[in-house]
C-alpha cells in the first residue's frame, strides 16, 4: 500500500504541472499508524482554534458502535512563504485534490486525514523547491526560447497515437494545453540550470571506473548462453482436446520432416507461427531465464546443432535447434554488456552509474545552498 501511496503522489505532481527532475528526492507515503482502541476523540472550538482530545478507532456506547471521528484537515491560508513570496493553500488543495481523484482510481483506500496532512506537506516540498528554482532561475537570467518548448509539447503529444488520447491525458492530469507547455518549459529551464551551474565540474577519471570496477566484479559476469532456432505452433489458451491434438499432429508432422533432413530454417520459415520465422526461426543468443522454463530447459540439454522431440509451453508446441553456446565469463572493462536500455562497454555504464551518483548528491547539496540562500518559512 505504501509503494502505491508513494506513485500516486509522485504521478500527480508530475502531471499537474509540478514536474520533478530525477535528481530530486521522491516523496515518502506517509506510515499508518495503528489507533488506540478503547479511546475517542473529541474536537470543540475555543476562540476560532481546533482542541484535539484523546486519539480512537472504534469505540462502544451502550453496546453499540460509535463511528470514529478524525482529527479535522485544515490548512492555513498562507502554507509557506519562499524569498518573501506567499504560497496559498489553494495550491497545494488543488495538487492534493487531484492526487486523491487519481488514488481511488487506482485502488478502493480511503485516506485519512491524518494521509492528508502528510501528502500536504510533501507537496509542498516540491512546491518549494520549484519556487528554489525559479529564483534561481531568475537570478542567472537562464532563458529557453519558445522554439524549444514547442518542439518538446509536440514531442510529448507524438507519444499518443489514436485521436483524443491526447486530450484525454490532459483531462486525467487537470492541465489545459497551455499548462502543460508551462510545465515543460520549466523541465527545460531546470535542466538548463543544473547542465551550467551544478553538474558542469562532474568529471569521471578512468581510476575511478577501475576501482568501481574492482569492488563490483560479481556484478559484471556473463551468464552462460545458448543460441538457438524454433518452429511454434501456437495452441489458445482455451483451446479443447480435439484442437490440441490437431495442432500436436501438425507439429509431429514437421518434426518427421525435419528428421528426415528437411532444411530447419526452410521449414521455419513456411510453418512457424512465430514472428522469427521470417529469420527462419533464429533467436539469436539467450540466457536460461530469458525463456520459459520448459522452453529455455530443453535448448540448454541440447548439444549444437541437436534438434529437440516436441516441446510444449503456454504458446503452443515447438521444435527446437540450438546452433551454439557460449560459456559463463567474467567481464572486463572492454567487453559490451546488454540491459533494457540496449548494449554498453563495461566501462561506459560504471561511468554512467558514477555520474548519476555523483548528481544526486551535487542536487541534494544544491538545494541545502538554495535554501539558505533564499529565505524559506513553512506554516505546516
């Protein structure tokens, strides 16, 4: 639950028009905390002011029931004030509201006002640090000409392709066309900002991705691969036992083709019903867990160029040719390594992780200046 708390949080104050650099801290879902059981609590007005008594949960009078009441949610008018500037509650309402309307869509929760409280105040970091920003920002005089915010609004609206899922984006994030530009000129003129004056001395020397290197070896290991063809014959989910036994037929009946020295790729090529049958059914190299199991099984007992009986997973039923193999190895620095984001050299990614760490910390220290730098006074 708390994971969750914690993206709907970061979702909202990144769709409305408050968009974080990565490099910024995420917010924390506030903990629940578990309630006394055999106490109330009572709240009654004295001068204009809220008096909280005792803390419950569930209660009994007479025997009965008695539902429990919160703690009321209220803010001051004015939430903080950032180099003189006020910031209103209304803006942190309005984030807040937003933030509550995206949670029940994605869960049944009801959120406490004790939740709320909380997710006020994390707003409102952020609502300062962009205000940090900003005077920053100005004080450097760092400008982004409309051209550049343009053509990132287009690139933004490029990412939706059936008509109205544009439109539909923006009503689910509560920002009109106009402040969505707002929003992301503001990403281009903090990305701006951190390029020129905080991340420009970052440098990484090759002794530093040696020693990275040295001290996360077990990290850079080659798992052990197999290269390897198939023929699938897809079988639904829902399939009966006549039609599975049809399409067994189907496969039993390409794999004696097979046997008999039927070219493999050839015979991929007319009966896979996999999209590597237009390169003859090649998968090219793949570690044991990248497949399914029974899958990935039988391609690793195989020798090269052994050709498997049917082997039967979730798709469907399939054939089998392993090609080659190549054995577990230690990496060096040199040797390319692949992730989700595609292929780097060893030495290139230890710069890369190097690089983002030491801008999260450059962000962090930034921010601490920022804040004694402009003066910063917070009324929740």
């Amino acid at each position: 639950m708390k994971k969750l708390l914690t993206a709907a949080i970061c979702g909202v104050l990144l769709c409305s028009g408050c968009q974080k650099p990565n490099h910024e801290e995420n917010h924390q879902a506030p903990k629940r905390e578990k309630a006394v059981s055999n106490q109330h609590t009572q709240h009654a007005t004295n001068k204009g002011k809220t008096v909280k008594t005792d803390v419950t949960k569930d209660i009994t009078k007479n025997g009965k029931k008695v539902e429990k009441k919160e703690p009321p949610f209220t803010l001051p008018d004015v939430v903080a004030k950032v180099n003189g500037k006020e910031i209103k509650k209304e803006e942190v309402m309005e984030k807040l509201t937003l933030l509550e309307k995206r949670f029940s869509q994605l869960r049944k929760y009801h959120i406490s006002n004790k939740d709320r409280k909380q997710f006020a105040k994390n707003i409102l970091q952020t609502i300062v640090r962009q205000e940090l920003i900003r005077s920053y920002i100005a004080e450097k005089k760092i400008a982004v000409d409309d051209q550049e915010v343009n053509k990132m609004f287009e690139q933004r609206k490029s990412f939706f392709k059936k008509p109205g899922d544009f439109e539909a984006y923006l009503k689910r994030s509560g920002l009109t066309e106009q402040e969505l530009k707002k929003s992301l000129k503001y990403s281009l003129l903090t990305q701006k900002l951190f390029e020129e004056y905080v991340f420009k001395e970052i440098k990484i020397d090759e002794a530093a991705i040696k020693a990275y290197f040295e001290k996360n070896s077990k990290k850079y290991v080659q798992e052990e691969q197999v290269k390897a063809s198939h023929i699938l014959v897809k079988v639904p989910a829902k399939a009966t036992e006549k039609e599975k036994a049809e399409k067994r037929k189907k496969i039993e009946a390409i794999l004696a083709k097979v046997k008999k020295g039927e070219d493999f790729e050839k015979l991929a090529k007319e009966n896979s019903e996999c999209p590597s049958s237009s390169r003859g059914g090649d998968l090219g190299f793949f570690g044991a867990h990248r497949m399914v199991k029974p899958f990935s099984e039988a391609a690793f007992a195989l020798k090269d160029g052994a050709v498997s009986d049917v082997v039967e997973t979730q798709f469907g039923y399939h054939i089998i040719k392993r090609t080659a193999h190549k054995a577990a190895k230690k990496l060096g620095l040199n040797d390319e390594i692949s992730n989700f984001r595609g292929k780097k050299l060893v030495k290139d990614q230890i710069k890369e992780t190097l690089e983002q760490g030491q801008k999260r910390q450059k962000a962090k220290d930034f921010y601490e200046q920022l804040k004694k730098q402009y003066h910063v006074e917070l009324f929740i």
